[in-house]
C-alpha cells in the first residue's frame, strides 16, 4: 500500500503547524541539526511502506520542543495525519491506572501491600497451574497447588501476582472464560464481571515470583471502582483527564470525534494492511460497558504528553497535583528485583525503569522510565533530563519493525 503523493503538501503543513506551536530546540538543550534526525528517522518509515503516519512530541523543561504530524492518518483517503488525531493506546493505559490507584493509597484507603482479597473477595484465595505429575494422562495439561501468599496490590502494579493474559498451560480454559489477550472492549459485560470470572482460573506463577504481564492492572482498575465508588470511567474523567484537561481521552470516543480516530494499519509481507477504522470499531460501536485500565484507553499525543509531564513534574501540572512527589518517585525505583528480564531489567510501578542503562545497553537516560503498547506507540520520562519523548501510531503486526525503540536514540543523541 503506497501512501498518495498528494499527501507531501499536506504533511508540510501540518508539521510547519506543529512547529509553530513549539518552542525553539535550541533554547532548550537540543542541536536542531542532529534532531533533524528523528523527523529523518520516521519519515524513511512512511517512504518505505513500513508505516502509515505518526505523531511525534519531545518536550523539555515542560516545553514542547517537537509537536509534528507525519504521513497519513487515512491512507486510502488520502487523510493527512495530524496533531489531534487520536489513538488507541492499550497498554499505556496502566500508567493511567496506576496514577489512579495510588491517589487512593494516598487518601490512606490501603496499603500496597494489603491483599487484593480484602476488597475483592473472590481473590482471596487462589491457586496455581503447575506441570502435572509424571505419568499424567496426556490430556491433563496442568494441576494447581495453592497459592503460597495472597495477590498484594502492588503485585498488580509489577506484573508479579501469578495474572498472565492466559497464554500458558491453562491456555483451553483462559479461552473457554472468554479471559485469553489484551483485548476487553468488545465484551458485553463490567469490568468487574469480568475480574470476578477470572478469579476461578489459575494463575501462570506463585504471586511474587515471577513478572507475568496480563490482567494485573485491569483487576487495579476494578480495584479502584471498588474502593472509590465510583465507575473506573467516571474516576478517571473527574479525578484524572478532567483536572489535567485532557478532552480527548476516555475509554469509547463519542461518535462526533469520530473523523480523528486513526486507522489501524498492520504490516503483512511488504505491505500496510488496512486493518481497523472508525466505522468498524469498538472504540465507537461495541457494548460501551467494560472499562479496561490494562488496555482500553484512546488517547492524543498532547493529552497524554501532558499525563507524561505531571509525572514528571513529580505528580502536578498547571496548578494541579495528583500525586505527591514521594509517590511518583516511588514508582520509578525497581520493585521487582531481578524478575523483569525486558527492555531495562527492571520495573517500577506501571511502567519499566532505567536504573542501570548497562543493562539494556541502549541510549536511554539513567532513571528514566516508560512503556508502549500493542499498537506501536511508546514514551520515555526522563527525570534527570526533564525530557519527555511520546511516538503516537496506530501498527499492528508491526512487521518486526523497532521505530518505537529507535527514535529514543535520535532524542537522546540530540542533546548537547
């Protein structure tokens, strides 16, 4: 699939607008030149057919020293990718999770160590699938042993309560609860209908042992309901997306903002695929009931370029604190030892931390912290640097490409 020509003059616009609107690189830290690099770097993307367009923001000093559009937003259409396209952002969802369930912890509504089970009691007990004993019959692919500790709340923030997205022995059962991947939008049911149901399947790992990535942070978003009260929608929208004036976030976007939803594209063999569109999506057409803090949300680049920056300003932005500075910093130290064997090898609360950039072996800034999603967008916070890196797409299979992980490198080797 060839991204229309015709589209070279309105992507020059829509950056020249981005750039208008963004302060001088210069100022701020960066050699202009050598980040010329990144505009490079996405732009090969989009001319070799391995990407249909982007959004890119780099702010620094709380100033947005990028802020461009890139490519296509609709490439059959002829659509130019812009700005204040949005996104579906699925697991940069749990950031926004985690953010909500420590405002709790800091109201004193529990600790992070109490167990989940003391406010969802179906997860006061679990167990956990273990391989069979010798000499099984062939169709017995697991038995479970009891869990050795209840599931904390702080295992649901690392990935390490046992709560995989069902891809392990118990694999038949996880399908047959309609609990197997990410993906929760389209199920006609609550959240908390699902996460009861899940409480009657095993767990992949003895809560604590292992990094599991799965349903952990969806179950904090149940959590979060239950302690607070309220829908895990509505806690967002009053005590989240509204006080940082993020308009353009929520869990299914209402049909007016319909024309600004990306299409999702995929790389099949050597071509862009068109695979998800605002006619045919759940974000706009399914039940509208389950709201996933594990991977429901969609989201633009400044909105949650501006979630990214009161992290990094230690919890507020523009007058408006949602955590205290203790706590963020807390959740950017590593909790999980030696259990997280991606990217840094290590893990905060929500998303990856760089505590030793030897680890990873890549350019990223010591302390810095972030994560991605399945639909190819990621971020870096970078304390240290009061920098903030954001690629918002929409790409899924992505072809085996690492632009994700490349353009933090064309950020980084900018810096003077």
């Amino acid at each position: 699939m060839k991204i229309p020509r015709l589209l070279a003059p309105a992507f020059v616009f829509i950056a020249l607008l981005g750039l208008a609107r963004a302060a001088d690189p210069a100022a701020h830290g960066f050699d202009p030149e050598r980040l010329k690099r990144l505009d490079a770097v996405i732009q090969t993307e989009i001319d070799g057919q391995r990407l249909a367009g982007a959004v890119m923001i780099v702010k620094r000093d709380g100033q947005d020293v990028v802020l461009k559009a890139y490519g296509a937003h609709d490439v059959e259409n002829a659509v130019p990718m812009r700005t204040d396209s949005i996104f579906r952002i699925a697991s940069m969802s749990k950031a926004v999770t985690t953010v909500a369930a420590l405002m709790l912890y800091e109201e004193g509504r529990f600790m992070l160590n109490d167990p989940v089970g003391k406010f969802i009691p179906e997860f006061a007990k679990s167990v956990v699938a273990v391989a069979p004993p010798a000499g099984s019959p062939a169709d017995v692919k697991y038995v479970t042993v009891p869990a050795k500790r209840a599931i904390t709340i702080r295992d649901l923030m690392t990935h390490t309560a046992g709560l995989s997205y069902g891809d392990f022995a118990a694999i038949e059962d996880y399908k047959k609860a309609k609990l197997h991947g990410w993906y929760l939008l389209d199920h006609d049911e609550t959240i908390g209908e699902a996460m009861k149901r899940l409480a009657t399947l095993p767990l992949s790992a003895q809560p604590g042992e292992a990094f599991n990535y799965g349903y952990g942070t969806d179950l904090l978003g149940h959590l979060v309901e239950v302690v607070s009260g309220m829908p895990l929608d509505r806690f967002f929208e009053e005590r989240i997306l509204k006080p940082l004036r993020m308009p353009d976030t929520g869990f299914y976007l209402p049909p007016e903002k319909a024309a600004r939803l990306a299409v999702v594209y995929g790389r099949e063999g050597d071509k862009l695929v068109r695979k998800e569109d605002s006619a045919r999506t759940d974000f706009i057409n399914g039940p509208r009931k389950l709201f996933s803090g594990g991977a429901g949300l969609y989201s633009t680049a400044s909105d949650y370029g501006r979630f990214l920056q009161m992290l990094l300003n230690g919890g507020e932005l523009d007058g408006v604190r949602l955590l205290s500075p203790r706590t963020v910093a807390l959740m950017h130290v590593n909790h999980t030892g030696n259990l997280f064997g991606w990217d840094t090898k290590a893990f905060g609360l929500g998303f990856w931390v760089n505590e030793d950039p030897g680890a990873q072996g890549e350019l990223v800034g010591v302390g810095a912290y972030g994560w991605g999603s399945a639909y190819f967008p990621q971020y870096v916070v970078d304390p240290q640097e009061k920098l903030v890196g954001l690629l918002m797409c929409q790409l899924t299979p992505t072809g085996g490409s690492n632009l994700n992980q490349r353009f933090k490198v064309t950020i980084y080797q900018a810096l003077k």
